[in-house]
C-alpha cells in the first residue's frame, strides 16, 4: 500500500509538470526522459481506479438495495393479494347463494298460479267483469302472501288482462307486453326469466313467467314480478362493492350507485339494439364503467383499477380492487364482488419502506465501517504526502511561470490583431455610412414621388375639366377649378418642403387639423375616381367639428391613401360588384377620435397582413404602386402619438382604422 501511494504522489507531480518536461525533452531530444514518463504511466492509472472501484462500490449498493426494497414489496403484495383472495372467494360465494336461493324460491309460483281455474276463467272471458275481478283479487291475494312486488296475467297478444296492482294508478291492466323478452319466452312455451325496468312503474325487478295452458293450448302467460333491490343495499357499503351483471355485461344490481347502470364492456351496435327492442332498461343511459385489468390471478380472479365518477364525468381518482366473480348459471348472471386492495398496498409500502430504512442502516455501517479504515491509513501516510506535497509546489510554480510567459506572448499577438481588426471595421461603418445615406436618399425619392401622385393626377383631371367649361363659357365653374388647382400647387409646395425633414431633426410646430375639412378635402381630391363609388361619412352626435393632433397636410396624406386604396379596392377587383361602396366613421372619446375607412372589395389576404405597412410592399400589380402608402400613413400617425390597424369585415371587405389624438377647442370642457 506504501509504495502505491507513494507512486500516486510522485504520478501527480509528474502529470503536472508535464508541459515544461515535453518542451526539454523537445529541445534536448532525451529518449531517456519519454521512457521515464511512459514508465510513469502505470501509477496514474493505478489512481484514478481507486475511485472508480469506490463508486462501483457504491452503485452496486443502491443497486442491491433497490432490489432488496423491491422483492420485499413484491413479496408483501403476493402474500396480501392471497390472502385477500380467499376472503373475497369466502364472501362472493355467501352472496351468489343468498342471490341464487331468492330466485329460486319464486321461480315455481308463476307454475302455481298457471293451473288456478280463476286464471282459466279469466283467459277464456277476458270481456267478464266478474270474472276479471276476481282474478284480480286471486293474484292480490297471492302477492301479499308471496311477498313479491306484482304478479299479473297477459293474454295471447301480450296484453294485461288481470294483476295484483289492479287499484294503484300505475297499474299493469291494459298495458301490452308483447316486446317483453319473458313473454316472448313464456308464450312459445319455455320458462321465462328477466330483468329490467318496469316501463309502467319505472321500477326494476326480476320478472319470471309461465305459459298458461288450456285445454292442451297456450291461452296466455302469467308473470311475477321480484324486487331485487334489498340484495344490493344487504350486500356491502361502498368501500366493499357487489355487482351483478346481466348476460351483456350491464350491472343492474350495484351497493355503489354510481356503478348502477353501466357495462363492464363497451356494448356492441347489436347488443344496443336488443336493449332498445325489449326497453330492459326502459329510459336508463348504459355507458361504460371506467375500469382496466391489471393483472389476472385465476378464471374468477383478477386485479383491476377503477376510476371513479359522478354521473358520466370522470373525476380523475382511481382505485385498485381484488374483483371476484361467480356465475349463477340460471338465470345467466355474474356476481362480482370487489375487494379494496389499499390495505395490502399500505402494507406492501410499509414493508419496502423497513426494507429501505434496514438496507440504509447497512449501507450507512459499511460507510463508517470504510472511512474509519481510509482515516487510519491517511494519518500513517500524511508525512510523506506532506513532504511530496512541497516538491510538487516547486514544480507547479516553476509550471506557472513558464505559463505566465507563453500568456503574455500570445496577449501581445492579440492586441495587434485586435488593432488589425478595428481598423478594418473602421472603413466597413465609413462604407455602411455612405450605403446607408444612398438608401435614406432613395426612400426619400420614392415617397415624395408617391405623394406627388395623386396632386398630380388632380391637377390633370382639373386641367381637362377648365378647358371644357371654358370652351362652354362656364366661368364661374373654371375659377373654382382653378382656385382648386392653386390648392393642389400649394398642396405640392407643402410636400416638397418637407425635404427640409431630411436634413435635420428639426422639431415641427405642433398644429391642430379638423377631421370634417380633413375629409371634405380628401373627397374633393378624388372626386375624378370616385365616379360610380357610393361614399357615405358619417359622424357621431357633437363630432361635426372634432379635431386632432395632427398636422393638416399630413392627415389629408393618410385619408387620401386609405380612400385611394379602398376605390382601387372595390373598382379594380376580380368579379362584378353589385354596389361599389366606401363608408367613412368618426367617433370620439375624450382622449381618442377614431376614424374608419371601410369597403365592400374581396378584404385583404392573411397572408400579406404581416407585410402590409412594410415600406416597397404591394399586392398591386407592377406599375400601379410603389407599395408606400400604407408605410407613410402609418408612420404619420405614429410620429402624432396615434396607429394605424387593418383587418378584414366578416361578409367581405376591409376597414382601416386611424386613432389619434382629441383635441378639445379653446374654451371647451369635457363632459
């Protein structure tokens, strides 16, 4: 153990001084030296498998451990689920006998009261009130006696001639019960046996019925009618479900009411229908119980886990039981009786939980047991490693200081090729500077050319329209167009000047502009291609003379955009319009006036939304936009504290909303 330890110390001193050995080794082209350090191999490796064999150790510990917690709560489950088992077969066997001696103990009085002469007599004059009367009172008789819920006589075509509930209101007399499963038994001549809902008294029950024999002839059939209701409320509380289920695996009987009336399997189209058919249970939704099996113990055994519900919604808690069923044979039912299983996994958590606790109190003893023997044979080698520890500090400074100087070497090489670097970016922003200048001019180009359009276009219509009224002597008319063309002059002179904006970023004058002159204006500009378009403006009550925090000029710029784009919308679009329509509304709060500029065109694709106030951006075709409006109208009411948002109208079309802000005229006060 000495000389390992001893190895390792030497082996660390060694790898660290690797770097200054490599480089004389280089220098001096001693073999010697590369043999030594290949020699000195063998320590390093020799160290770093101490730790790796102590967390082997360590892994297979928890990996026993682990084991060991997991067998013993297999263990403790096997052991609780056996034992469980045999009670849970103990109980299901005393409920399938109880069940099964209550059916049989009735199943001969329908035999009885088939061979009673009043039954005869009734079957045979069925028109004879005497006669019905006394049957009826016979089969009252009878029931009181037997204890059932109804016994009642049916004739040939299934109708109720005579029962023992014959003076309650919801009696059976004169009801048909030829789609009932038993009569449809009983009248070819079997034994009859069913259960469902009462489709007079809404009531369930277990229906058995025999054939009446005439003469040698089947004249009718006489059914008594169990209520079975006692056996699910005798069976069990809730925390200990009993099911019974029918043929089709609907449960009928259930101690859990929220059980009642669902199917262990889904039901099939088939099975739907015949329940449908014979109305079993009459006006009863059957859905499926939320059940899954985990694991089959036996043919009548098996672990499942049930979700619980209220209705037919799922609450999310589940639970885990021992179902054990019994067939009863006739009638063909199945008894399961469900068997909690949260004490076995309480106590096969317990177990793996003293298995844990017994494997950490070994593990921890193994633990102490190993850093006491460490602890001992540290304090016998602390000398020597305190001495190795001196010489591998003189070898680490000397290391160091061999690093410092190779470090500073390559920081000089970095400075200089960081000054490189920043000349070089120093002419890459001089050309970006120009670049980006080249661009502004060009933006600037094609907007002022953009809004010089339409002025244009309105001194062009303007011109021809003078021409013509003066050649038709309609003075009066040519000075307003040309008082209009002397506007649009001064229109234009106002956008040019704004190149000034360009050259600075000198502060505009805040001014106010009315939104009615606003419009008016912008109506009159484009009057010319407004021929055949239905505009309608309107105002809400007291915003004739609203105004906004906007300069003139620039507000006019953003209507007449959105109207020039909404007649270009609703003229050039693809397909007849039946009535090319604008609507223009203004409504107000005491901070925000809100202008909308809607109309009736085919509304804008999704996907060019993203991009629409993009600057160069339209869905115009080539020649007929520069694709700036939209990116100077939104920019105006930006810069004015407002926005401008587009969105398409449900039934076609698109609105164009401008928000800016209210400004209250001298003296106004706010409501």
């Amino acid at each position: 153990m000495a000389t390992l330890q001893d190895n390792t110390i030497r082996a660390r001193i060694r790898r660290h001084a690797a770097p200054s050995g490599a480089a004389m080794a280089a220098k001096a082209g001693n073999a010697g030296n590369a043999a030594d350090d290949r020699r000195d191999e063998v320590p390093i490796d020799l160290e770093r498998t101490a730790p790796m064999r102590r967390w082997s150790w360590i892994v297979v510990m928890l990996l026993a451990s682990v084991l060991f917690c997991w067998l013993t709560y297999a263990l403790s489950w096997q052991r609780g689920v056996a034992d469980l088992r045999v009670n849970a077969g103990a109980r299901v066997e005393r409920y399938a006998g109880s069940l099964r001696s209550t059916v049989d103990r009735y199943e001969f009085l329908p035999y009885l009261l088939s061979l009673h002469p009043y039954v005869h007599d009734l079957l045979l004059n069925p028109k004879d009130k005497a006669v019905v009367q006394r049957a009826n009172d016979y089969l009252f008789d009878v029931n009181q006696r037997a204890k059932a819920s109804a016994a009642y006589v049916i004739d040939a075509n299934g109708l109720a001639l005579a029962a023992s509930n014959w003076r309650e209101k919801a009696t059976f007399v004169g009801q048909e019960y030829r789609f009932r499963p038993y009569f449809i038994d009983a009248i070819k001549g079997a034994f009859g046996r069913f259960y469902g809902v009462g489709t007079t008294s809404g009531e369930p029950g277990y229906f058995v019925s025999q054939p009446i024999l005439v003469d040698g002839q089947i004249h009718g059939v006489v059914v008594v009618k169990l209520n079975l209701e006692w056996f699910q409320r005798a069976g069990a509380d809730a925390a200990e479900p009993v099911v019974v289920a029918d043929d089709h695996g609907v449960i009928f009987l259930s101690s859990e009411p929220r059980w009642q009336y669902r199917s262990l399997t889904p039901l099939t189209p088939d099975v739907k229908a015949a329940l449908d058919s014979t109305r079993q249970y009459y006006n009863q939704h059957v859905t499926p119980l939320a059940w899954s099996e985990d694991e089959r113990l036996d043919a009548d055994g098996e672990v499942v886990t049930v979700r619980d519900a209220a209705g037919a919604r799922a609450t999310g808690k589940t639970r885990r039981f021992l179902a054990v069923q019994r067939k009863l044979g006739e009638p063909d039912w199945t008894l399961m009786y469900f068997a909690p299983l949260d004490q076995v996994i309480a106590n096969a958590r317990i177990a793996a939980v003293a298995a844990a606790c017994l494997a950490a109190f070994t593990c921890l003893l193994g633990v102490a047991w190993n850093q006491r023997r460490q602890r001992v044979r540290d304090m016998l080698k602390s000398r020597e490693l305190l001495q190795s520890a001196y010489a591998e500090l003189g070898e680490r400074v000397a290391e160091r200081t061999a690093d410092l100087q190779s470090a500073n070497e390559r920081l000089q090489t970095e400075v200089q090729e960081r000054a490189r670097t920043e000349h070089e970016l120093r002419e890459a922003q001089s050309e970006l500077v120009q670049a980006s200048k080249l661009v502004a001019l060009g933006q600037m180009a094609a907007g002022i050319t953009h809004e010089l359009n339409q002025p244009l276009s309105a001194l062009r219509s303007f011109s021809d329209n003078t021409r013509v009224l003066i050649e038709r002597r309609e003075y009066h008319a040519a000075q307003e167009n040309l008082e209009a063309i002397a506007s649009l002059t001064d229109r234009m002179g106002k956008i040019t000047g704004q190149l000034r904006l360009f050259a600075g970023r000198a502060r505009r004058g805040d001014m106010d502009a009315s939104v009615r002159r606003a419009i008016d204006n912008t109506l009159m500009l484009l009057r010319g291609r407004l021929a055949g378009v239905q505009v309608t403006t309107t105002f809400a009550n007291g915003l004739d003379d609203v105004q906004v925090a906007c300069e003139g000029l620039r507000l006019e710029q953003v209507l007449i955009n959105l109207v020039g784009n909404a007649i270009d919308a609703v003229v050039g679009a693809p397909g007849p319009q039946a009535s090319p329509s604008i609507w223009i509304d203004v409504d107000a709060d005491d901070l925000w006036v809100r202008i909308y500029v809607r109309d009736n065109g085919p509304g804008i694709a999704e996907a060019h939304m993203p991009r629409l106030f993009e600057p160069f951006f339209s869905t115009k075709e080539g020649g007929q936009g520069m694709g700036l409006g939209l990116a100077i109208s939104s920019s105006i009411a930006q810069e004015n504290g407002g926005q401008l948002v587009a969105r398409n109208v449900p039934g076609g079309g698109a609105e164009f909303l401008v928000t800016l802000r209210r400004v209250q005229p001298a003296g106004a006060t706010n409501a």
